[in-house]
C-alpha cells in the first residue's frame, strides 16, 4: 500500500552556521493545544549561542529543561488514562 505525506502551510526556512542547519522554530504544538513556551526560548543569541538545530542524521531531539517538562507534562496527560506511571 503506497502512502503519500500531505503538507500544508508555510515552508520553514533554515540557514546554515558554522557548518550546522538552524531552522526557525516559534513554539511546539501537540494536537490542538500550543504549550506554553515564554517567547524567544529558540531564538539564536547574537552571541551565536541558541537557535534549533536539524540534524538529518541522528534520531535524537535535545530540548531545554523547562520545554522538555512541559512537552513531558501534556504527554503524561493525554496519556494518563492508558498508562501507568
């Protein structure tokens, strides 16, 4: 059985930094509800520091403590009702 991705919207841009591609990320949204990340947390300092990186070639997404637990807590939600934790 052949399956076909449906993408919709806008493309997110990326650049490239000392050899590494950053993409433009504003928030991170499961279902219908956006978490409430405070403003900024993904934007690149002008110190070169921050940003969100894509790496094609790994399996693993590292985030920042205080998004990691929010991400954590709306997952443990949905959840709750089919799992034990």
């Amino acid at each position: 059985m052949d399956q076909e991705a449906y993408l919709a919207g806008d493309n997110t841009p990326f650049h490239v930094h000392n050899g590494l591609e950053y993409v433009t990320m504003e928030g991170i949204s499961i279902g219908e509800k956006s978490l409430d990340i405070a403003p900024g947390t993904f934007e690149m300092k002008n110190n070169g520091t921050g940003g969100v990186i894509i790496d094609r070639g790994t399996t693993l997404t590292y985030l920042v403590d205080d998004v990691y637990e929010l991400l954590c807590k709306e997952v443990r939600s949905l959840f709750q009702d089919f799992l034990k934790w």
